[in-house]
C-alpha cells in the first residue's frame, strides 16, 4: 500500500511540474522545475522494485539523480547566466493555451493508456503520466522561441522516455538509462555551448532570429 501511495504522489509531482513548464516564463523557475522532475524521476525506480530491491535499481537511481538533479541543472544555469536572459517574453503558443494544451495531452494520454494492453503496474497513473511529459517536451521544444527553453523541453522528453522504461521494461532498466543518459549529457552539454555562443555573437537566444542569417547572406552575396 505504501509503495502504491509514494508512486501516486511521484506522479502527481510529475503532472504538476509538467504544468508549471507549460505556464511559466521564468527561465529560472524553468531550470529549478526541471530539477525537481528530475529527482522525482530517479526515485521512481526504488519505488517500482519495492521489497525486491536490487544494487540496479539503486545504481540507475543514484547515477539518474546526481546527473538530472545537479549536473544538468549546473549546465543550464551556467547557459543562462552566459545569456543574460530572465525571461521567455515571445512564444509560439501564449502560456494560458499552453496548459490548457496540457490538461488536453494529459487527458488525452489516460484515455490512449487506458486502451492499451500494459499490463500490471505499480499504479495506473504511471504509464499516461509518463507519455504526458513525454508530449509535453515536445511540445516545449515546438512551441517556445528561446534556445535555453527548447533544451529544458529535451529534458522534459527524456525524464518522460525515462518513467516509461522504469515501468514497462525494468529488467533492462540500466542499459537502457545508460544510453539515455549518455544522449542527455552530450545534447546538454552541446546545446549549453551553442546557447553561449549564440549569445555572444548576437546578444540573444531568441532562435526566430536565425532566419535572419539567409537574409543576410543572400544580401551579402548580393553585395558582391
């Protein structure tokens, strides 16, 4: 009963971070949110293996914790500190609509989930909790302008990617998580270096203005 409960709760945490991304501006606030998400997801492997708690799932939750809860973290704040950002001002998709879009994917998730042939689970939440925060980094990633937010979006999508495998495919949780990781890391890791870059050549992250570039290489090959 009480692994039943502490996973329901995860999940609820999970829901709710999900929804603060979507109405959020702050980029601060983004970055201590997907921190939290992060932890959340790392403690869920314990809570799945219950009494039947192994040095694997112990392994993968340490390992997912330092990287999601501290590592990743560090990385977007050294980001945005290079940026020089506070806020995302201009969106795709205005934040009201955002969550509004994510009471519909979290909705629309429990229906799909509901309908499929899952199994047994630790609680019937997990599954369509974790296709929800797989579709809300992706919805992140299409519908904000900033590059600093398009990579908390990735996140979001692996931390999603990460509930589904600890549910549905825990005998090959830590090669799977590994990959993962890996994946996570260096996009991460790449993504803060071009954000750095981008904002000292051009005094933003707003990647709408990347469009800019064929305008002016076509004038400059004019020019010429």
């Amino acid at each position: 009963m009480m692994q039943v409960m502490v996973m329901e709760v995860s999940m609820v945490v999970m829901v709710l971070t999900c929804l603060l991304l979507l109405g959020s501006s702050r980029l601060g606030a983004y970055i201590r949110i997907v921190a939290v998400q992060g932890i959340v997801a790392a403690l869920v492997p314990l809570v799945v293996h219950g009494h039947g708690l192994g040095l694997q799932a112990v392994g993968v939750s340490a390992v997912t914790l330092v990287m999601k809860g501290i590592v990743f973290p560090r990385l977007l704040w050294r980001a945005l500190y290079a940026a020089g950002v506070r806020r995302e001002i201009e969106v795709y998709v205005s934040f009201p609509v955002s969550v509004l879009a994510g009471v519909l994917m979290l909705a629309g998730s429990c229906w799909l989930c509901g309908r499929l042939p899952l199994g047994a689970a630790v609680s019937g939440l997990a599954v369509p909790v974790a296709m929800f925060t797989v579709l809300t980094g992706l919805f992140l990633i299409v519908s904000r302008v900033l590059a600093l937010t398009q990579v908390v979006g990735y996140l979001t999508l692996e931390n999603g990617i990460y509930l589904l495998s600890v549910v549905l495919v825990p005998q090959q949780l830590f090669v799977i998580e590994m990959g993962i990781l890996l994946d996570a890391f260096v996009a991460v890791f790449v993504m803060g270096i071009a954000i750095f870059h981008i904002s000292r050549e051009f005094d933003h992250i707003d990647t709408q203005a990347m469009d800019e570039l064929a305008d002016w290489r076509a004038g400059k090959e004019a020019e010429q």
